[in-house]
C-alpha cells in the first residue's frame, strides 16, 4: 500500500524579508514591519493575507498511513528554523513518495513551501519530478493540477471553482470531527510572538488528524475503502491518539464522541 502523507503548514509574516523588501527603518519592531506589510496587502487587495513568498513556515505538521501505524506529528524541533523545516517535509517525500493530502494544500501550503523552498536553497528533486527521472511521474505528478500524487480537498471537492471552497473547520464539525482546537490561522502570528511555538505546532498537528479523517471519509464516499475498512481505520486514529497522551490529543478524543 502507498504511504499517505497528510500535511498542513502554519505560518507568520518573514519578517526579515519585508524589511529588506520594504527598505524599512532598522530600529522598527518586528511587530511593526508586520503591520506595515499588512497595512499594504489590505490597500492593494482589500484584505491582510500577505501573498505566499511573504509568508515564513514556522510549523510542518504530517499525519502518515504507512503499513499497519499511524503517526500524526511535527516535523523538526521547535527550535529549528525555516528551512530545516522544509528541507524535513521534501525529504519525507524522497523517502516515501507517498500519496500526498492536503485542505487548500494546492492553495496556499504548497506554494509557500515552494517559494520558502527556493529563498532557502532546499533541495526537493522527487517532489519536482516531471517524468524525467521516473516515467510514471509523466502523466501522474505532485505538480499537475489535476494528477493524484497530490489531492487537495478542498479544491478537489469544490470542483476547482473558488466560490464553492469550505473552510477544514467546518466540514470537521458537520462530519461530527472536532476541527480546530486552541486556536486558528489568524492567532498564529500573536502566539509566536509570545514564544508559544508548541501551542502552533500542537494546532497544525490537530489540522493534519482533521484532514486524514476528512479524507478517509472521501475514500469511503468514493469507494476507495469499505465501511469496514473506513471503521478500522478510525479505530486505529482512536488508538493511536489514546496512546499518546499529550494535552491536546487528549482534548480532541474528548471532542471526538464515538459514533
């Protein structure tokens, strides 16, 4: 069976680079040259999310299916930066091309991991397969748009028409899933500026379980798994989560009533 990679990113504004981009004063806090990126984004587009390239990655969080496991964590140490991080999740897919899963993972995650990938100098040569090293990757790729090794969610179930897009949060809790715990991607920000780096790694993670099981549930509406199978696979997550025993595993089981 092929590895299955769910992944989802959180991100802060890079600082460093609006600085340098923005030719801005030195003496400026961090939390300044934020807000002076924010204060552009929302004259040109209406709104404050900064454009992909300006975004740094300060969590990478999987949920990998592999032979009989599954393991739902973080990659790296909260203390590495950038592109350990990245570097991390390409090599993961070195490892094992696995089929990739994402909610507007087509979006925004990737193409932020592309960008920070490049100003970093990150090496991702299975990833960027085109079919020149593996025929097969020909006509089934991570990059094309509507190729499988990558399924975005999000875009797949909207039909690849924005207006029709639904937020991970609350298809999770239509389907009865816990969905966001602790916080959301608008708070990120505030919490790293407190030093609170767990609580965002502790959240991607609880996006990356949400996404598996949103997934499984596609499987199992597309016939790609049984009702026995999408059972089994859901008692695996129980378990898995029940053995782990960190606060905010143990905060979404008790969200997560059995059915």
């Amino acid at each position: 069976m092929t590895p299955t990679l769910v992944f989802d990113i959180e991100t802060i504004p890079d600082v460093p680079g609006l600085r340098a981009l923005y030719e801005l004063d030195p003496e400026l806090t961090d939390s300044d040259v934020a807000e002076i990126a924010f204060q552009r984004r929302r004259a040109a587009a209406g709104h404050d999310f900064l454009q992909p390239h300006l975004h740094r990655v300060a969590a990478i969080s999987c949920a990998l299916r592999e032979g009989d496991s599954l393991k739902v964590w973080s990659l790296g140490s909260p203390e590495d930066d950038e592109a350990q991080l990245i570097q991390r999740f390409y090599d993961g897919v070195d490892k094992y091309t696995p089929q990739l899963v994402s909610w507007n993972g087509g979006g925004f995650d990737l193409p932020v991991l592309h960008y920070r990938g490049l100003v970093n100098g990150v090496v991702a040569s299975r990833y960027w397969d085109l079919g020149d090293d593996d025929r097969e990757f020909r006509f089934n790729n991570y990059i094309g748009r509507y190729h499988t090794r990558h399924i975005d969610l999000m875009d797949l179930l909207a039909l690849y028409q924005p207006r029709n897009n639904a937020p991970l949060d609350e298809i999770a809790r239509l389907m009865g899933l816990p969905g966001k715990l602790g916080m959301d991607g608008s708070q990120v920000w505030g919490a790293y500026r407190e030093g609170r780096i767990a609580d965002i790694r502790n959240y991607c993670e609880t996006d990356a379980l949400n996404t598996w099981l949103v997934f499984l549930r596609f499987q199992l509406m597309r016939g790609a798994i049984s009702a026995d199978q999408h059972a089994r696979e859901i008692t695996l997550a129980r378990t898995t989560l029940a053995r782990l025993e960190q606060p905010h595993w143990n905060e979404f089981l008790a969200a997560w009533p059995a059915s």
